[in-house]
C-alpha cells in the first residue's frame, strides 16, 4: 500500500505543479491510475478495498502515511544527490 500511496502522491504533484496551460489542456490534466495499478501489479478494486479498509483504520492509515513521507524524502534526498 505504501508503493502504490506514494505513486499516487507523485502523479498528484507532478500534475499540480503543471503550468496553467498544461492543466487548461483536458489531455494533461489527467491522472493514469491505472498505470498506477499496473507498476504495483494490483486492480483498481482491491485499491478501492484497501483505502476503504485502511480509512476505518485511522491509527493503521497514519502508520502507511508515516512510510509514505519516509520514502518521499529519501526520494528526495537522492534526487538531489545526483543534481
């Protein structure tokens, strides 16, 4: 789940931090979940499960959103390493 949270979160930002024109044209102003999907090798239902199961488990959800900022950052920190 942290995989595929994380992934979700980069698409987010990479799409918010288009240009206006980039977000004004209906082609880039979209998300490939299901690319998403595809890489974590799972089916947009079992996500939809998951996030369901995980949202009436906040003290669970919390605990996946702490690894979800861990691996951002180390993200991060190695994308600007290699700068």
């Amino acid at each position: 789940m942290v995989s595929i949270m994380k992934d979700v979160h980069l698409a987010e930002a990479e799409l918010s931090a288009k240009s206006a024109d980039m977000i004004n044209n209906p082609l880039a102003d979209t998300i490939s979940y299901t690319d998403i999907f595809k890489k974590n090798k799972i089916q947009k239902w079992q996500y939809d499960s998951s996030l369901m199961y995980y949202s009436l488990h906040p003290e669970m959800l919390n605990e996946i959103y702490d690894e979800v900022i861990n691996e951002l950052e180390k993200n991060k920190k190695a994308t600007e390493q290699g700068k």
